[in-house]
C-alpha cells in the first residue's frame, strides 16, 4: 500500500533545476559541452587512428584504409541486423550459421542443380530470411528466450549448412559476381553496400515509425505493446531482416573469395556483437543506433588491420578485441554519468 | 496488564513527504484476535511491516510484555516470535510441501538433513490446521487454498507469540476462508495473538476480539468486541467530508458512446454489464483484488475478454489488442506509470508521440520537428512543468503522470478509461489532474475512472459502478453515491453469497492485480 509515495518528489525543484542547468550551460563552457557530446566510440577511434598512422608507415596510405573496409564489410552487414535485434532486447546468435547456411544453399542450386545464378542468390536470401522468421517465431509467439531460440538455430543452420554439400567447398561462381568486390571509381563496391545498409537502416531507425518503435519495444514492451504497437509482428520482422543480412554478408564472402566454405562464419558471431557493444548498444534493450555500430565496426576493423601491419601474433589479437570491449563499455557509462543522465 | 502482549505506542512513518502512519497506538493481548479494517492506503499494510520489522517506524515505541522491541529486519522479528503471513503466497514450487515448511531451518542429524524429523513435525502440524496434504509432496500444483495452509504451517512451527494475517483471504473461496479462520481460532486457543487483515468485514467480525479501524494513518476508532454491526465499521472506515468536487456539467444523454455487454474473463470477472453517455464520466470503485483494473484491461484490449461485447458508438469493437482499441478510440492510461505507461529514461515528447507516430508522420517521415512540436503543444495544453526534451525520469511525479494522461491525449479519444489517475502524486497536481478530467467529459468524451481512492471516484463521476469479488455488485447515481453506499457494496462478500462463482470462478492469485 505505502509503495506510491516515494515517487513524489518536490514540483518546485524539479521544475527549477533544468532551469539552473539551461542557464549553466549558456554561460559555461561550451568547448566542454561539445566534447561531452561526442560520442565515447568516436573519441576511441581517432585515438586508435592517430595511434596507429605513428606506429605503422603504410597505415595511413588510401589504399590500406580502402582494405580495412574490404576487410569488415560482411562482420559490418550482419552487425546492422544484430544492432536492431540487440535494440529490441533481444540477441541472435544464428547469425554466422545463417550466413553459412544460405552461402552454401546457393552454391548448391547453382552448381549442384544447375539453377541460374540470380536464382540461386534468390533463394540463399530466402533461407536467411526463412532462419530469420523462425528466430522470430520462436522468440515471439512460442515464448523461448532469445538466446535459447537462436542457440538452437545456430546449431541447426551450422549443420545444414555442412550437410548440403557433405562438407564440401564450393568453388568457381561466375565473373561478373567476383566483380562486387572489386572497386567502382575507386571505391570497393562491398564498401558501397555497407555504408548503403547503414544508411537505409539508420533512416528506417531514425524517421518511420516502426523503425522508431524498436527503441519502445526494447525499453520496455508493455508500455509499446500498451501503445498500440504490434510488439511480436515488428520483433519477427527485426529478426527476418537479420536473417536476410546475414545472408547478404555471405553474397561478400563468396564474392570476395570466390568460394563457399561450409565453416566460414563461424568465427563471426562474437565479433558482430563486439561491433555492435563497442558502438554503445546496451544489451538490456533499447539503446545504440547505427552510427555508433559503425564507429564500432571501424574500432574492431582498425585494431585489427593495424595488429597485422604491426606483426602482432593473430593469437593475441583477440586479447586486444577484448580489452577493447570492456574499455568501451566502461568509457560509455562514464560518458553517461559526466551527462548527467 | 497493560503491559502484557504487543504494544505499539505512538507510531509514526513517512515514505518520503508523505506521512502514512500518524501515532498510531495499537494492543494485540495474547490470546486474542484483533480485526485491523481501513480503506486502501490507509496504513494498515504499513503497520504491520513496522511491527514485522520490514520498516522502522521514524517515532514511537513498541514493546512485548513491558520489554523493549525494536525489529531492524524480519529476522529480528521471527526471532522475538512475530510472524507475518503475507496476502501473496511466496512458496517455492519445485521444493515439497516439508521443505517449504523448514526452508532456511531445516532441522539437521550428522550434519544431514534429518528428513524423518521434518516429515513427521511437518505432518503434525499440517494435521492441527486440518490440511491433508503429504509433506513429501511438491508444492507446484497446489491449489492456493491448499498453498495458503503450508504457509500458515510454516509460520506455526516457528512458535509465534504473534501472527499478523494480512489479507489472507483475497485469494480464497468461501468455504476455504472459512477453514483459515478455523486454523486462525485454533491459533488463538493456543494462546498466540493474532493480528487479522482484511477488507472482508463479515470475516473480520466473525473471529475478531477486537477491531481497530484506521483512517489516512491514524487510528479512528476501536472496539473491544468483535460483534460491532457493518454499519459502523463503514462508517469508520470512510467517514470524512469531501474536500474536492471536480464532476463535469451533466451530460446531455443523448449520444450513448460505450457500451459494455455481458463481459467476463475466465476465474477474474463476469457479468460486467453498463453504458457510459458522451460527457459522462463514469466511476468504478471498488477494494483491491475487486477485478477493477482487470475490466478495463479487456476494454481496452490489453487483455482478451472470454465473453460479452464492448461496443463503441454502435459498433461491436472487441478488441483483442490495444492497437484494435486505439484505433477504435478507446484509449486506456495504465495503473502502473513506470512499469506500463512510460519509458522513463526517453524524453516526455517521444514518450507522448509513441501510439501517434503512424497518424502525425503526414509524409511519412517522423522528424525531431514534429515530436517536439506534439510535445510543446501537450505541455501548454495540460500545463506540464518539466522540459519536454529531457527524459521523463527528470520530472516530478504530479508532472511524469501529467506527461501519461497528454500520451492518450494527443489525438482526441472517443473513450478515455483512467486507471488510478492520481497515484503517487501530490493534491496540487491532483487538482490539476482532476481538471484535465473534467474538461475532457465537458469536450464530449466518455470517460471512465478507476480508483481506489473513494472521495476520488465520486467527486469526479456521474454516476459509480461499485465491483467485489469480480461481480459488479450495483451502479449508483451521484445522489445514491454516498461513501457508506459504495462501502457497503464493496465489501459485500460476494464468494459466500453466490456459491456458482467460488465453485467455477476462483479469483486466483495468479491473475489478481493490485486495483
């Protein structure tokens, strides 16, 4: 009964103290403020960039910086549809099986049943979507837990995914496909499509209303769900949207390689949601936004284009990636107090 | 003599402004049991954490046989053999019936768990109360009346010199209560002092010794016999003048908006039958646990009604979901601001802009121009102080639930259903809440208001639909609205009257929600 009141704090204070604030502000020191408002992962990147073009002579040159794009663009697709899943409260952790699964069911129309290639991509993005939607289901309307839901996909699609072809690589797609990752004006076209993925996904987060709804849904669901909005139809949506990323990531792959390898991925999904956590997502649902998941995919792709240059040992590399997760978490909540939030 | 039994002298308590108990004195003799009745918020659960030790009282003493007693935790007071038997059964399911009874004591032989011993004092006892459950068994699968005696059990072992039953029957059916009751009497033979809660005055008169009535913190009045009649108590428990009149000019009659038909939802509340006119605002009163809020909900789709219509100038509406609700027009503000009407940490414009977003973007595009715009004009409108851009969490708490009422006004509703309106909140935001309320039925809306506060529900409605039990037990005129008229609906018993709805409906813990 008695559990209401400690709610009620003074009006007049409350209603003063933006006041003081505002004023405060005006006066004050703006050179401070602006700095405040940067973004935590942005001031670790130039920290990391500045750090690395001492450190290396060939980090700085066009050519470097063009491949550390290259380099994370498939990490970078899938890490847009795992921001989204991630800003829902939700967590997918299917995403590197997806994208070998749908990889290797498109290799398999194209060079096993003969199909048309366009056909074969067709489908490899149909079975994105397909894991997708049963992400979703599983996680909406048959109440199992995110992680446990797509545990289970995972384990279902990095099976399949071997099983399509015995656990054979596919090699030899056509030649006009390598062509996606070669450059266009001087740009890699698979850079083109990631920053383009970012975009769309931003817009759709930032201006259309199910797009804002996302940040509802994970914030709290009851009160969007109260709302009027259509919490598990939006959530299977989110989830069929990173299926189909995931499978978009695998177009690069193979392009890039050219060859489908039944285990590719499988390293991926750790570093999807240290993109997505370095780029201040928090993954209690509700927070992150797509530019900060991709300053957090540059993070992730500088350090480790620049241990590379620098001849760090790949072992240790991962011990750096790690360091750097907690560093950013750490730094975003302090970021967070300094705002007063 | 005066110093024999629990002595609570001059009690004093304030969650942070508010004052919820003011120097109360209140005697539990051994043997004994005292009835201890008031309206909701009146300080009877708060009294009882104090002398359970869950809070300390700011001022006042309390002692046991002239010896000091002072609990900082529930331990302290399990220790100086004071035992609260809690509205809400806290068993653990996967654990059985015995070691439920035991938990955190289990009685040890070698340094093993000597299951022989706890079987057998566990079925001893189990057989005082007149239970007949094995102690081997789970406790998952239980009926809550079955659950209710375990915990009754596992406060007897403790040997209690005092047992404080708070609502032990909201969750019970009648011939069930009238069991606890037994077990409470048997208590009482034994020589323990019971402390015995409830909204249920037939109960609370049938084994009380003595009834204490509390009133906004202070002690009204007190009885030394159990046999006072209903009336009095009533009288007790709701006696005061109302201070605030905020009722909207009568209605012209001549629009019947909503109409609700037959409603029911399995095992919380049937036969919910009435008709709300445009610029009527309609009253629903009613004691925690009446099935209230749960009404609502299906009105407003937040839960599915099993049967009956909600009908909107009409047409037969049935939502199924809050969205086929709003897009109706019947809009709800929820109960429970933090938990299901507001994201605190996003900022009162995105919060009031969230269920309009589809309708305000005219191009499509949700822009910050227009969130911002929807949430200046709401905080001229409703006079909210607190900036719109910052997050609602910055606010107090009269401004946070001015920001949830504008949430449901951003596009006018054709039915406004109010939940709790004024819940922790201050009177001068009160006042103005009132207003918002009022200006709306004068603008033409139905509006229908829950609240647990009396003088709330019928300073500010034509006409009061009075609920226990799950059943709509009468609709009152604003002349036939006294406070003793609506009192006296809402603690009738309706589980004993009506035997149909204990046998096929029990209102079950599980869905049962405060309001």
């Amino acid at each position: 009964m008695p559990k209401t009141e400690p709610q009620t704090t003074d009006t007049t204070t409350a209603a003063e103290a933006p006041k003081t604030t505002a004023s405060h502000r005006a006066s004050g020191n703006r050179a401070a403020d602006l700095f405040r408002s940067v973004p935590g992962p942005l001031i670790g990147l130039v920290v990391i960039f500045i750090a690395m073009s001492f450190l290396s002579p060939f980090f700085l040159s066009f050519r470097n910086l063009i491949n550390i794009i290259s380099q994370v663009s498939d990490i970078g697709v899938m890490a847009v549809g795992a921001a989204m899943v991630i800003i829902i409260g939700g967590i997918d952790l299917s995403v590197g099986s997806t994208l070998a699964f749908s990889m290797m069911t498109m290799a398999w129309v194209y060079k096993i049943q003969g199909l048309p290639f366009p056909v074969a991509i067709l489908i490899g993005l149909l079975i994105g979507a397909l894991v997708g939607l049963i992400n979703g289901l599983l996680s909406t309307y048959a109440r199992i837990q995110p992680f446990v839901a797509t545990l289970a996909t995972m384990s279902a699609a990095a099976g399949l995914a071997l099983f399509i072809t015995n656990g054979n690589p596919v090699t030899q797609f056509p030649d006009w496909f390598s062509s996606l990752t070669d450059t266009f004006l001087g740009l890699p076209v698979e850079g083109i499509i990631l920053v383009a993925t970012y975009l769309i996904a931003a817009f759709w987060l930032r201006f259309r209303p199910s797009g804002r709804a996302l940040y509802a849904i994970g914030g709290n669901e009851e009160v969007a769900r109260l709302s009027g909005i259509n919490v598990r139809a939006l959530k299977v949506r989110v989830y069929v949207t990173a299926g189909v990323l995931a499978s978009v990531a695998g177009l690069l792959v193979v392009s890039r390689l050219d060859s489908a390898a039944p285990t590719a991925g499988a390293a991926d999904l750790l570093n999807v949601i240290a993109v997505v956590v370095i780029g201040g997502a928090s993954l209690a649902g509700g927070s992150g936004t797509m530019f900060g998941t991709f300053i957090g995919l540059l993070i992730i792709g500088t350090l480790n284009n620049g241990m590379s240059l620098l001849n760090v040992s790949p072992n240790l590399q991962p011990v750096v990636i790690g360091i750097a997760i907690i560093v950013a978490v750490l730094l975003d909540r302090g970021g967070l107090k300094a705002r007063g939030a | 003599m005066s110093a024999a039994g629990l002595v609570c002298t001059q009690l004093t308590k304030s969650f942070g402004p508010v004052t919820v108990l003011k120097g109360i004195d209140f005697t539990v003799p051994h043997g004994k049991v005292i009835g201890l009745i008031g309206e909701n918020g009146a300080g009877k659960s708060t009294l009882s954490s104090l002398i359970t030790g869950v809070h300390r009282p700011d001022s006042g003493s309390m002692t046991i046989d002239g010896k000091p007693y002072s609990p900082t935790t529930p331990g302290d007071a399990l220790a100086a053999g004071v035992v609260l038997i809690h509205q809400e059964i806290r068993l653990l399911p996967e654990l059985t019936v015995a070691e439920n009874i035991f938990l955190g004591r289990l009685p040890r032989k070698g340094g093993r768990i000597d299951r022989q011993r706890m079987y057998d004092e566990s079925h001893a006892v189990l057989e005082l109360l007149g239970a007949h459950v094995d102690p081997n068994r789970q406790v998952k699968g239980l009926s809550m009346a079955v659950q209710q005696e375990i915990e009754i059990a596992k406060a007897i072992t403790r040997k209690p010199r005092y047992i404080i039953f708070d609502e032990p029957s909201a969750s019970l059916g009648g011939n069930e209560t009238e069991r606890v009751l037994d077990q409470i009497r048997v208590l009482r033979d034994q020589g323990a002092g019971v402390v015995y809660i409830s909204h249920r005055l037939d109960e609370v008169r049938e084994v009380a010794d003595g009834i204490v009535c509390l009133r906004d913190g202070q002690r009204v009045a007190g009885w030394d016999t159990g046999d006072v009649p209903t009336a009095d108590l009533v009288n007790a428990m709701v006696g005061r003048e109302f201070t605030y009149e905020h009722v909207a000019p009568e209605p012209a009659h001549d629009h019947r908006v909503l109409e609700v038909r037959g409603l029911g939802r399995r095992g919380v509340f049937a036969d919910i039958n009435f008709a709300v006119d445009a610029g009527e605002v309609f009253g629903i009163a009613g004691l925690v646990g009446a099935g209230r809020t749960e009404t609502v909900r299906c009105i407003a789709g937040a839960d599915r009604a099993d049967t009956g219509d909600v009908v909107v100038d009409g047409k037969k509406i049935n939502a199924h979901t809050p969205r086929a609700a709003i897009k109706a027009g019947i809009v709800m503000v929820p109960e429970d601001r933090k938990g299901q009407g507001l994201n605190l940490d996003r900022t009162a414009s995105e919060n009031v802009t969230l269920p309009w977003e589809r309708l305000l973007a005219k191009t499509g595009l949700v822009t910050r121009g227009i969130v911002r715009a929807a949430g200046e004009k709401l905080s001229g409108e409703l006079d909210i102080r607190g900036r719109m851009g910052l997050p609602v969490k910055s606010m107090s708490g009269g401004n946070q639930q001015k920001v949830l009422l504008g949430k449901w006004l951003v596009e006018k509703p054709t039915v406004f259903i109010v939940d709790e309106p004024t819940r922790g909140v201050d009177v001068g935001a009160k006042m103005a809440i009132y207003e918002i309320i009022r200006g709306l039925a004068a603008d033409g809306v139905a509006v229908v208001v829950v609240s647990s506060e009396l003088e709330e529900v019928l300073g500010l409605a034509h006409r009061v639909m009075v609920m226990s039990g799950g059943r709509q037990q009468g609709i009152l005129s604003r002349e036939e609205a006294t406070p003793q008229a609506v009192m006296a609906l809402a603690v009738a018993n309706t589980s004993t009257d009506d035997p149909a709805y204990t046998e096929d409906h029990p209102v079950s813990a599980g869905t049962r929600q405060e309001g």
